[in-house]
C-alpha cells in the first residue's frame, strides 16, 4: 500500500506491527472468555439500544476531558472547580467506556490481525489519557494547578490521537458498523434458486443481485435472510438452525427466522428479512419492506 497522506501511512504501520499480534491474540482470548453469549454480553455490546454502545459512552468521556482542558484555556482560575469536577466525571465513566469498547474489540479481532492491532493501540493510547487527566486532577488538588493544567493539556493531545484511532477502527475497519446496510436487497420480486436445491432444514446460501442471501426451507414454508451477519459479516448459513433461530457460527449472534430480528447479540442490528414465494420450481425473494 501506498500512499502521500502521512495519517494513511501511520494507520498502515499500526496496521501492519505484527509484534502487537501475542499480547493481542491472548488478550481478546481472555475476555471472550469471561464474556460469553448472554445478557452481559448484550448488555455491553448494545444489542438493547440498537447499535453499538460504545461510542455513545466515547463521548461522556472524551467529553468531560476535552471541556475541562477548554475551561482551563478559557475560563481562569474562576472555572477551577468546575475543571476538576469534570475531569472526575472523565475518570468515573472510563472504566465501563473501556469495558464496551474491548468488549467489541475482542468479538472482531480474531479474523482481523489489522482491528487487532490498531484496537490495541486505540485502547493502549486512551489508557495513558486517563493517566495524564488523573495525575492532572491530583496535582490540582494538591495546589499545582499549572502543572494541573500542563497535564491536562498532554492528555487531551493523547486522547486526539485515540480518538481518531477509535475514528479509524469504525469507519476504516468496519467495527461496531452494521454489515449488511449497503447491500439490503431489492423490493422487487428476484428469482433466488431452484427449488430443487433446497434441502430440509438446511441453509442453503445464493447470491441474488450480488446480495448474499440464506435460505432455508422448513415444512412447507422458506424463510430468507441477508447471508451476511450484520455484526461482523460471517455467513449466517455457516451456522446453526435452533427452532426458529438463525445462530451465527462465529460469535453466536441468534436471529429470527421469520423477520430477522435480533433475539440475542452481540449484533445490534437485525438481518435483512425476505418475503419468499414458489412458482414452476423457482424460488422468489423480495425485501421485507
């Protein structure tokens, strides 16, 4: 890769610093680990609120860092206090900030040695920000308000720089982004297969106007899903079919057959869902409007 932006080549050396791989690979190993599949991981992930939690709790902190620094700018020493209560409020709402967004790291990484890398570093970066704003916070408490202020000043330029690395894992790399958004499929009536392919109880992937798409033929109904698991784009007919639940094999994202909803996360966002129907042994899907 090549490139004369000097942000794309940094992001490309983050990307490609395989000695961030060990640490990595072991650490999103162990919170897999202690965060299976269930309500917590819900919880965390963001299924409850639609999309991914963590950036929302991104800007508490980011937030409550970056005002205080401004008020020391802009404020005088008439805006101390509310500085310091400010960055207290940055402190407290870390820890479960952090916890969402390793949380998310740890589902993508695996597949991808580049969201393992910059993730690291992202979290890495943000963790010497709160160690600036804590010490800022303590030396202002103990009278130092300069070097309170000098710190603050170096950990909102540090958290910049984990910011736009958080920036860089969601909209370059994809993490936290629904998979399916830009390939929904149509609402016009498509031929999807011939009927004959389909076995009972079987997923069975096609490709349908470049939309990856799941079938699956149960009794005398088909149901039809985006292929793509709208977390981290798996194909959901490399999974497993339980009652009336599409599971996705590599993170265990349960989705309802029927329309595609999310019965349990991590994913945020529902699959795309299909009405099907059958004439002279083909099958027919359009977009579930």
């Amino acid at each position: 890769m090549s490139t004369s932006n000097p942000i794309e080549t940094l992001a490309h050396s983050l990307e490609s610093a395989s000695v961030l791989d060990p640490p990595g690979k072991a650490i999103g190993s162990q919170v897999r680990s202690l965060v299976p599949s269930g309500p917590v991981k819900d919880a965390l992930s963001g299924t409850w609120l639609g999309h991914a939690l963590h950036p929302l709790l991104t800007d508490v902190v980011i937030g409550s860092f970056t005002s205080a620094t401004l008020l020391d700018v802009v404020g005088g020493v008439e805006a101390e206090t509310a500085s310091q209560r400010l960055i207290a409020l940055g402190i407290a709402s870390y820890p479960v900030t952090a916890l969402t967004g390793i949380n998310d790291w740890a589902d993508s990484e695996p597949a991808d040695d580049t969201v393992r890398r910059t993730g690291l570093i992202h979290a890495g970066t943000n963790a010497v920000a709160l160690g600036l704003y804590s010490a800022s916070l303590l030396a202002r408490r103990n009278g130092s308000r300069g070097k309170g202020i000098a710190l603050s000043l170096a950990g909102m330029s540090v958290l910049g720089f984990g910011g736009w690395l958080g920036g860089h894992l969601s909209y370059r790399q994809g993490v936290g982004v629904d998979q399916t958004v830009f390939d929904p499929g149509s609402s016009e009536w498509q031929r999807a297969a011939d009927a004959s392919q389909l076995s009972e109880g079987q997923p069975t992937r096609v490709v349908v106007e470049d939309t990856p798409v799941l079938l699956l033929r149960d009794g005398g109904q088909i149901f039809a899903l985006h292929d793509r698991c709208s977390h981290r784009g798996c194909s959901l007919s490399e999974g497993e079919v339980e009652g009336d639940e599409i599971v996705c094999g590599c993170h265990g994202s349960r989705f309802d057959r029927r329309d595609g909803s999310v019965r349990q996360g991590p994913a945020t966002a529902p699959q795309p869902a299909y009405q099907t129907r059958e004439r002279e042994g083909i099958v027919e899907i359009r977009l579930i409007a």
